[in-house]
C-alpha cells in the first residue's frame, strides 16, 4: 500500500513540473495574455451594455411614467345649479329648470327653457299676422320626454250663449245663427297636484280665404278654471284646466273685408295653446303647445 501512495505523489510531483515547464514556455504565456485581454474585454462590453440598457430604460420610464401617474388638470366648477324657490312640490332652480311632484310622489324634472321656447306672453298683432299658417303643428308639441307624465289629453271648445261644446280636430261647425258670439276655448287634463302651478297662453288664426292670416286674438291665462274628478283610490282622480272663450278680433293688414268671420262662411279657425309651469315667484317654464283647427261654417250657408 505504501508503495502505491509513494508511486502516486511521484506521478503527481512530475505532472507538476511538466505543467510549470509548459506554463513557462514563451507560446503559453503569449496565449495566455490574450485569453485575458480578450476576457476583460468581453467584460467591459457586457457591462457597457447592461449599462446602455439601464439608461435607455430610465429615460423611458422618465419620458412614459408622467403620462399614467400624472393627475389629469383639474377643470373649473363653474355656477353650481341651485335651488332659489319652492312652491308646495315645486322647486326652481337657478338654472331656470323645475322639479315637481305628481300626484305618485314621482318627482318629474321640468328642463330649463330652450332659446327658441315660447314664451309666457301675448304676442302682438303684427307677429300674430306674421305667422306661417303650414307650420302650425296638429296636435301635441312637447318641450320635454316627460311632459306627458303632467299634462294628458287637450280638446279645442266652441263657447256660445249654451255653454261649451268639445270639438274634434278638424270639425266642420255649424253654427247657429241665433247664437250672438262664438269663441274658442281649450281644456286639458293635468295631474291633479300640478294644476295650481300650471298657467296657459292662448292664440286663435282666422284664414282669409287666400289661406292668409286674415284675423287674430291672443290672451293670457294666469288663473284657467280647475276642476278636480275621479276617485284617487280608484286611481282615475284628475283635474280638467279650462281657459276663457277667445275671439279673432284683430284685423291682418291687407285683409279682405269678405273675409270678416262674422260676415264670411267656412273660414278655417286654428287654436293654439302653450302650457307652462309657474312656481309662483316669477319664474316658468314650458311644458308643450297644443294646435287644433276647425273649420266655422253658418247654418243655412
């Protein structure tokens, strides 16, 4: 055994010497060198990369961060909309819109007037006369969705010494020749807890028999007559809005005197009504226009 250990640490001693000798030899050392040099070259361009990287990574982040964590500018307020009157279920906003309850407690928003809106006011004669009578709208023109939800079914009224008389759109009426004025009117059905806040204007357009605006009237209703009906259990509880008689008594310039309603026969009579809410304070804002025509014809003509 001792021999072999012996013989072992002999081969190792000559490896040694045999690899210092070859170590030591010019070729060696010469590839050696370059080995090196070409190692820490390697290094450096490593690192000069890691280090390009790092820095094109820090100005990326530098350049795209702002753009995801930078709060987005704060805009102005502007005029908060603010209640400035209430009215018993009716609150006015200073944005001139309205809220108001119906008779389900749903509170029903009343937008603010548009510029082109009509306004709560009489119109005068010369913009009476000046009226286009092809765009005048039958029926319901509504300001809002929701006017509906305030404001239901509307009729023209004929209103002579017998009372007032529904009339149908386009009704041919046939008039008594006892009868010493006849006037148009209008009803409404409303919901019964907005009928108080509820005004109306009115207009009536007698054509000449060109089918010119030949004769006008126009009129202001602050206070239309209200009637309440129905059972509220029941769910039919209403109430009915009812204007004043109106008649066509102001001549268009130009007009033909043959075209005088009280003289002439089978003139074409139109109606039209606009329908606001009014808090009371001042202020209104409308819900819709209702156009009906009819056409008055004397009896025995």
């Amino acid at each position: 055994m001792s021999d072999m250990i012996d013989r072992l640490d002999q081969v190792a001693k000559e490896a040694g010497e045999l690899a210092q000798e070859r170590l030591a030899s010019p070729a060696v050392r010469a590839q050696l060198v370059v080995d090196v040099r070409q190692g820490v070259r390697r290094r450096r361009l490593i690192t000069a990369a890691l280090t390009a990287a790092v820095v094109v990574v820090g100005v990326a982040a530098a350049v795209g961060i702002p753009h995801f964590v930078k709060a987005p500018p704060v805009q102005p307020a502007g005029e908060a909309r603010a209640p400035i009157a209430t009215s018993e279920g009716l609150i006015t906003y200073s944005d001139g819109s309205m809220q108001v309850l119906n008779q389900r407690g749903e509170a029903i928003d009343v937008p603010a007037p548009v510029a082109d809106a009509p306004a709560f006011g009489v119109q005068t004669v010369g913009e009476a006369c000046a009226v286009n009578p092809q765009e005048l709208r039958q029926g319901w023109t509504t300001q809002f969705v929701n006017a509906f939800e305030l404001m239901t079914f509307g009729r023209p009224l004929l209103v002579n010494e017998a009372g007032y008389h529904a009339l149908t759109q386009g009704q041919r009426v046939v008039l008594d020749p006892s009868w010493r004025y006849n006037s148009l009117a209008f009803s409404v059905d409303v919901d019964p807890y907005v009928a108080p806040h509820i005004v109306m204007t009115t207009a009536t357009y007698v054509l000449g028999q060109d089918g010119r605006i030949a004769f006008v009237g126009a009129r202001m209703e602050a206070q239309p007559a209200i009637e309440y009906s129905g059972d509220k259990k029941a769910g039919t509880y209403t109430a009915t809005l009812t204007s004043r008689g109106l008649v066509a008594f102001d001549p268009c310039p130009g007009v033909d005197e043959e075209a005088d309603p009280a003289m002439a026969s089978g003139l074409v009579q139109y109606l039209v009504v606009n329908m606001f809410l009014n808090d009371g304070h001042g202020h209104v804002a409308p819900l819709g226009t209702h156009t009906s025509w009819i056409t008055m014809v004397k009896e025995n003509a």
